[in-house]
C-alpha cells in the first residue's frame, strides 16, 4: 500500500508520476520541483499510482485540445487534494 510507504519511496513515487505526466501533457516540470512533488506527494498518502495515472489520463484527454482549460494541466491543480477525488469520480460515473 502506497500510504504505508516512507518519505523517500512516497518522494520516488511522487516524481515518477510526475515524470508520466510530463510525457502525457507534453510539458517539462522538473523531477525535482518541490511544488509538484509535494502536490502529488499528498495524493500518494490516501490514493494509488494508478489512480493518479487515470486522473492525468482522463484530463489531458478532456483538456489537452482545449485552448481555455489546457492551461489548467499541472500538477497544482490536477492534484489538489480537493479536486483529486472529484476528477476521480467525474469519469467513474460517466464510464
């Protein structure tokens, strides 16, 4: 289990979700941005890496070719700990 994992293994988790989201969006957020990382991080304690993929998935799917909301694919907002579950959910229910 994710959550059960300690602060470095979280850290390595966070930055290799990172890393897929950069190859998803096509965009460059360092590996290393504390930001981010902590971002993700915090998602990690109570959600999976493959819920995190499915949330990236599912957005840049909705938003990539969107010229309003593409701007909104980072990781600040895609894992804010408020927003996270509702995108989650949102393609769950629409399945």
């Amino acid at each position: 289990n994710i959550a059960n994992l300690n602060e470095f293994d979280l850290e390595e988790q966070s930055r290799k979700i990172l890393e897929y989201f950069n190859f998803k969006t096509k965009k460059n957020y360092s590996l290393n941005d504390k930001e981010s990382i902590k971002y993700i991080s915090t998602i990690l304690m109570n959600y999976t890496y493959n819920d995190c993929v499915y949330v990236i998935d599912t957005r840049v799917k909705l938003w990539l070719n969107d010229q309003k909301m593409s701007q909104y694919l980072r990781p600040k907002t895609l894992f804010d700990k408020d927003k996270f579950l509702l995108y989650k959910m949102f393609f769950v229910m629409i399945k």
